[in-house]
C-alpha cells in the first residue's frame, strides 16, 4: 500500500486551498469512514482507498453554478496521477468511475462495490455533528443567513438551501439515511441523524423560547 501513502502526500498538497467543508481533513474523514466500511463489505481496498483520496482534489465552491461538475474534474485529474503512479488502465477505470458518480448532485448510484462505499463514506460526512459543522461552514462562506426568519423549519415552504443553510437540513441532509448503500452505513447513518433532529429540536427550543 506504498502507493496509497505517496497519494496522501500529493492529496494533501492538491486540497491545500479547498474551504474547510473539503480539506484534507475531509478527505481524511472520508478515507476512515471508507475503510471502515470497505472491509465489511468486501472491497478492493486499493481502489476503493485511492479514491476516497482523490474524491475531492476539484472542489468547485457550492455557490457557482459549476459545483455539480467538481466529481467529474475530479474523475479526470485523479486519472492522469493514477497513471502516474503506474495504476493499471483498469485500475484507473474503476477508480475514476467510483470518483464521478459519487456525488449527490449526480443523482447516481455507482457500479461497483468501491463506488457505493466511497458514496456511503462521503455522504456520511455530511450527516451527524460534523455534518452540522461543515453545513454552516458552507453557508458562512457564502454569507448565507442561517434560516428563514418566517418559517425555519420548512413547515409551510419547500426548502431553498441557497438562500438558508438549515434548509440544507431539509432538502438533503435529513434524507441521506435512507440513500445509503451499503448496511454498514446505514446502521451509522441513523445514528448521525438522530444527532441532527436533536440538534433541530434543541435549536426550536432557542429560536422559539
């Protein structure tokens, strides 16, 4: 696994100047998260790791327009190191493929067994405490308000999470739980967002006193 450590000390220079939703620490989140899963579900370590790695070296920030297409930058770096790094044609095959379609905003669920893992593995981060953290870090960066003075809580509304960031709560991160592919995830899946509906309710509590 000499390659995966050279990986982490190139990833760690690519992600340098992503914002604190995607740096190396991310990265890093998503790389144990990955492994964790990766070996009770059977995968390629190798490929699925590499990838967890490389999984973010484009990050387009989420307030242009251009944000959904960061997988596929990604996809497409992460090919051209790969090859770099003397991965097989296959290898790099499959782990661009689990690097494209991972995202959410690619509305995909990936082929093989590393894709649905690394997928898993991200979205995990982006439920839980930390999930909570790096939503509002999102939103800070974008000097988004943190909810709708008139409805909070997306009771009388469809959520707009580019113009509050808890109605990111509403129209992602709340769901995730059930998007999950793999079992392992969803077992922790469900712990995580039982942190987040506490943290909606205890935030009702102090906004509605």
């Amino acid at each position: 696994m000499r390659s995966i450590e050279k990986l982490k000390e190139e990833v760690k220079k690519l992600v340098r100047k992503n914002d604190p939703a995607h740096d190396f620490e991310h990265v890093m989140r998503v790389y144990r998260n990955s492994e964790k899963i990766g070996k009770r579900e059977g995968a390629r370590m190798k490929l699925l790791l590499s990838a967890a790695l490389l999984h973010d070296i484009v990050s387009i920030p989420k307030s242009d327009r251009k944000s959904s297409n960061s997988s596929l930058k990604s996809a497409i770096l992460a090919q051209k190191i790969l090859k770099r790094h003397g991965y097989s044609r296959d290898e790099i095959g499959m782990v661009s493929g689990a690097i494209r379609d991972h995202s959410f905003s690619r509305g995909k669920v990936p082929e093989t067994i590393e894709g649905r893992v690394l997928q898993d593995a991200d979205r995990l981060d982006a439920i839980g405490a930390i999930g909570i953290a790096r939503a509002f870090s999102v939103g800070g960066r974008s000097n988004r308000p943190f909810y709708s003075k008139l409805d909070p809580f997306c009771q009388r509304r469809r959520p707009d999470d580019q113009k509050w960031t808890l109605d990111h709560f509403y129209k992602k991160l709340l769901i995730l739980e059930k998007m999950m592919n793999t079992k392992t995830a969803k077992i922790e899946a469900k712990r995580r967002t039982k942190i987040m509906q506490k943290y909606l309710n205890d935030l009702k509590k102090e906004i509605y006193p």
